[in-house]
C-alpha cells in the first residue's frame, strides 16, 4: 500500500473519530438526564482514545497485524435513524450511537474491495474501532 494512501484513510478515520468527540461532547451538556451526560461524556472519551491510537498508527504496524475476523452481528443494519433529543431516554441514545460511524461502512466495503493485504488489515482495525 502507498503511504498516501495509507495516510488519506488514516486521517479520514481520525476526523470521523473527532466529528463523533464533538457530537457526544455537544450533546452531553444538552442532556436533561444527568446518565444521558455521563453516557455522552463516556462515548466521547472513547472516540478521544481511537484518535490517539490511529494518530500513532503506523504502515508497518498494519503490516506485522494479526487479526482474527470478528463475526458483524449487522445490529446497527437493523436500526432505525433517532435525533437526537435533550429528554432522549437510554434506550433511544443506545439505538442513535451505532448510526454516528459512517467510516465502520466504507472500512468494511474497503475489506471486501481490496485485494492489497496491509489495505485490509487497515480496514480491520478501523471497524474494530467503531464495535
């Protein structure tokens, strides 16, 4: 794989990564319930820490990886679009998360269009981010 290449989905990963922080983090200060803000804050935290992973990726990690495949339970296939609302109850919040990771959708199209072995790897690793 060309490291422009690699470089271009890595930082499109990280943006996307920072995209959800700054949603989560907006939203968790218009919550009414003082669980929502903390869900929100702790979604955010976790979309911080994938940033920091991807931002210390590197080719030759994705090279030496090795990964087992993780069956897709397709869960979020099924799910319906939710806005998000300030007296959202949980279970609405929990049906609105999986819908915020655009980037799991085109990683798996990415393992499946590829036939370059790092490319996929990186694929991988990019929707093991977003489970």
């Amino acid at each position: 794989m060309e490291e422009k290449k690699f470089k271009e989905i890595i930082q499109f990963a990280i943006d996307k990564e920072i995209q959800a922080f700054k949603f989560y983090t907006g939203v968790s200060q218009s919550a009414k319930y003082s669980g929502a803000k903390e869900l929100f804050l702790e979604l955010a935290k976790e979309e911080e820490g994938h940033q920091k992973l991807l931002e210390n990726f590197s080719i030759e990690k994705v090279a030496e990886a090795k990964i087992k495949p993780i069956p897709d339970l397709k869960v979020s296939d099924y799910m319906t679009e939710v806005e998000f609302r300030p007296d959202m109850p949980y279970a609405d919040i929990l049906r609105m998360a999986p819908s915020l990771s655009p980037s799991r959708g085109r990683a798996r199209e990415g393992v499946n269009l590829n036939s370059d072995r790092r490319l996929s790897l990186l694929c991988y690793v990019l929707i093991f981010f977003e489970r």
